[in-house]
C-alpha cells in the first residue's frame, strides 16, 4: 500500500546524551525516510526511551543533533506528536476537550473527526475516568492526531495494555499510518509488536545502535513463518549479548 | 419495580436521617425548659427566643446585624483568601520564590492569630479594619497552603504533556495547573470559611459596636438570655449556609471527579 507523503524526514547525526558523568547514548547515527515506520526495541534501561524524547525535543542532546526536514530540534516541535506509556488524558476535561488540545485553534471538528478516527466519537461529551485503559490510549492516539502530526512518537503506548485490547491498537495504529502517512518512531520491548508495525526495526544497546533491520513483509502482516524468522532474528540478538556475558562454563556442553 | 421502590426509600431515608437529632435537641429544649427543670435564667425557653427573634426581625436590628457581620466576613475571607491564593500559587509555581517566602509564612503560621487581637485593637481600635485584618489573616493559611499543596500535587507527567501540545503560560495554567489544583483548593476555602466565622465572632465579641456578637454581648449586660442564645443559632445557621454554598461549588467545579460524579 502506498503512503501520502505527509511524513518528516528525520535525521539524527552523532548524537550523545550524559546525564551527569553517565552516557546514556553516545554516537547514535539514524537517517528516517518520510512516511517511515520505526521500531526501536532493546531493553529495560539501554536509552531507547531517551532517544525517543531527544527527537521530540524535550530532552536536549549534550552533543550532536537531531535534523527534522533539515532544521535542527530545539525544544518542543508542533509537528512532533509524542504518545506516552500512560495516555495522560486531563481528568477535567470532556474526551472531546482533550482531544481539542491537539487540534489547531482548538477545532471541534477536527477533534470530532479525529475521535471517529479512532472509533470513540460516540463518547465524546463523556468524562475521561469512565473509559477503559485502551480506550484512554485510544483519545490519546486521537489527540495525538488531530494536529495532523509529521512525525509520531510512540513511547510504550501498549505495554499497560491486555493482550487483545494490544493486537487492537497495533491494528488501529498500523491502518492510520497507512491512511494519513506520517513518520511513525515506535519505542517498544515487545518484538513481535516491532515485527507486526515497522518497516525498519532498530536494536539500541547500552546507548548505541547494534542492529538496523529492513522488515521486508508483505502488509497487512500475518503471523507466519517469514513473520517468526523475523521476530527469532531480533530476539536472538537482544538475548544474545546478555548471554555472552555469562560465565563460560554455562555453555560447555 | 422493587429495585425502584428501593432507591427511592433510601433515598428518602437519606434525607430525613441528618433532621434526627437536631429535632431531638429542639424536643430535649422544650421539654427540660417548659416545667421549669431548667431555670430561664440559665437557659431561655424556645418560644422565648422565638419571640424574641420575630421582635428584632420586624425591627429591623437582627438583619442589619446579620448583614454587617457577613460584610465583615466576606470581605475579610476575600482579602485574605485573595492574598493566599495568589502567594500560594507564586510559591507552588516558584522554587525560588518558595525559597525566599515560605519560611516566613510559617513561621507567622504558627502563631495563633487571635494572640493579635490586643494589638490589632491598639492600631485599628474597635473599627471595620480590625476585624478585617483578623479574618484575613486567619483565612489566609488554609488557603495558601491548600493552594501550594494543589500545585505541587498535580502529576508532572500532565505539564508535560500540555508541553509537548505547545501549551504554556497563560493556557497550561488554565488548562492544567488550575483544575488541577482545584479539588485541594476547594478544601482550603471550606476549612478557612469555618475560621472566617470563629474570628468573627471572637472579634465581634471582644470588640464591637455593632455586629451580631455585639447583639449578644450587649444582651448580656441586660441579661438577656434568649437574645444571647438567638445570636448563637444565627452563627450556627450562618456557618451550616457557607458550609452548603462550599459544598455545592465543589460538586459544580469537581463534575470530573470520580469522588463527586454521583448526584
């Protein structure tokens, strides 16, 4: 299926974040191609999450720096919309309210439209607390969208999630990037998810790049065996580095 | 049909249930003052209170009264809250300012702030201002710590994300910084309304010339007793009214709150 260019070109260049005398990340190289879709895994604690909020400026680099259609991000960027583990709706305000704050001049419409997006419309004029956790992420996702974002930033949107609702919101969101076309960064520790969604599956280990992986599946994906060669390949190489720092007598078999 | 029927005698219940024992009171008064166990010297009987409130109602001195000291309260709770809501929300917003100001304000905090009676009436004598500084300063406490409390108490992961929609200044402070902070402000003014009665009728009391503690302590020189235990039931109904009017502002205000989505 063809993308509408309406995605940013992304380029981070040499990038090093400290906190303190701690690098977290140090020479990250990454170029995105417009309309891309990114998943950046590796574990707990490797700096994904860290370079996710870089990009969306609300970290800054200690050297180097991150290249949106060629302007250097300083701080936060309106066509940079950033999805949280936690949807963090506002308690106070109706479900279309909060999806208003992501609309330009604050435009009902577009949240209405963007809340039908995501298949909420009907709960609109209702209160946040009555909705369920995926359906939080769903406002979310639809506040996230009514500013016709260029470049989506995805920090762990499902891990709180129930499996199914998961597989849904993986769907949800794999349809309106292909509908609306923008650049999709998807943080996540969960490799199948990574499979399911990008085009390009990226592996960050203690602050660097290891792995870059063209996802070469035919979409809309099925959990095949091409998918699970995949889904192995990656596993195999996060896992891989943790075991070869094991004692060697663990392998002498 | 039962499931209804049921509802809808708790929910009578509900209603009736708080009358209770304010009834039984009245019955307890009647009764232990209308055979003469109780003296009238000790304690009026209620037709005697009765009477005299419709007395000074149709004189015109029960309203006049009860206006002046609502005035003195309001505009003291207005100018103190005031102060406390705007201090509270520059020390909330501000480590800084938190710095210079919060030591200070506690440590005036912690001295009772009816001990300045003998020095507000040295300044101010017995006049409006008195009064007013008095309430203020009472007010102010509650409100400021409720406030500053309310700021720092909303989750840091929201004014981020108002960050990332490019909200800031004046929007993130209207969008997220005030609702967020209003549930405990809402606690600081129905806690300060209650010191804005008590200093008012502490202050009323020692030092007036008009006012409804006036009203009593004048009635006590003339030994009075059924317009002394009239002033007290004015306070208590002036209370029991700021009290409902802080409680139907928090269920207007908090709709969004699961504590108050009921009714």
């Amino acid at each position: 299926m063809e993308s509408k260019n309406n995605g940013a070109h992304l380029h981070v260049d040499k990038l090093q974040k400290k906190f303190g005398d701690a690098i977290v990340l140090d020479d990250i190289e990454l170029t995105i191609q417009p309309g891309e879709f990114i998943a950046i895994v590796g574990r707990s604690g490797c700096g994904k999450s860290t370079l996710l909020r870089l990009i969306s400026g609300l970290e800054e680099a200690t050297q180097g720096g991150v290249y949106l259609d060629e302007n250097k991000i300083k701080g936060i960027n309106l066509d940079t919309r950033f999805i949280f583990q936690e949807a963090r709706l506002l308690p106070w305000r109706k479900i279309i309210d909060n999806v208003r704050i992501g609309a330009e001049n604050k435009d009902k419409d577009i949240a209405l439209k963007a809340l039908k997006d995501v298949g909420l419309d009907d709960r609109a004029n209702e209160w946040p607390s009555v909705l369920s956790g995926g359906q939080k992420q769903r406002v979310s996702l639809a506040r996230a969208l009514a500013g016709n974002a260029k470049l989506l930033l995805l920090d762990e949107p499902l891990g709180a999630l129930d499996a199914l609702t998961r597989i849904e919101m993986q769907q949800l969101i794999g349809n309106l990037w292909i509908e609306k076309g923008f650049t999709v960064i998807l943080v996540t520790h969960d490799v199948s998810e990574a499979v399911a969604l990008a085009d390009r599956v990226i592996l960050v280990e203690k602050g660097k790049i290891t792995m870059d992986t063209k996802i070469t599946l035919a979409r809309p994906r099925e959990r095949n065996n091409d998918f699970v060669y995949f889904e192995r390949r990656i596993l195999d190489r996060v896992m891989d580095k943790q075991t070869s720092t094991l004692p060697k007598e663990e392998y002498a078999i | 049909m039962i499931n209804v029927n049921f509802k809808e005698r708790s929910y009578w219940i509900g209603k009736i249930v708080p009358w209770i024992i304010p009834i039984l009171i009245l019955l307890a008064w009647i009764v232990f003052t209308g055979d003469g166990d109780i003296s009238s010297k000790i304690f009026p009987k209620p037709s005697k209170v009765f009477d005299s409130f419709v007395q000074l109602a149709k004189s015109g001195e029960l309203l006049d009264n009860i206006v002046i000291s609502t005035e003195r309260a309001l505009s003291g709770f207005i100018v103190g809250g005031g102060i406390g809501f705007i201090l509270g929300f520059i020390n909330g917003l501000s480590r800084k300012a938190e710095n210079l100001l919060d030591s200070t304000i506690q440590m005036i905090r912690n001295i009772p702030h009816l001990a300045l009676i003998p020095l507000v009436i040295l300044w101010f004598g017995i006049g409006q201002e008195a009064k007013l500084l008095l309430i203020a300063l009472g007010v102010f406490f509650p409100i400021y710590l409720n406030t500053f409390h309310g700021i720092r108490s909303i989750e840091p992961q929201l004014i981020e994300m108002g960050k990332v929609y490019g909200l800031k200044g004046l929007p993130l402070f209207k969008e997220v910084i005030l609702p967020g902070s209003l549930p405990s402000i809402l606690v600081g003014i129905r806690q300060s309304l209650g010191i804005m009665w008590l200093t008012l009728i502490v202050a009323e009391t020692v030092a007036a010339d008009s006012g409804i503690g006036y009203m009593a302590m004048n009635a006590r020189e003339l030994m009075l007793m059924d317009i002394i235990v009239l002033s007290i039931i004015v306070y208590a109904l002036l209370g029991k009214v700021s009290d409902i009017i802080a409680k139907i502002l928090e269920h207007r205000l908090l709709r969004w709150h699961p504590n108050f989505k009921k009714s």
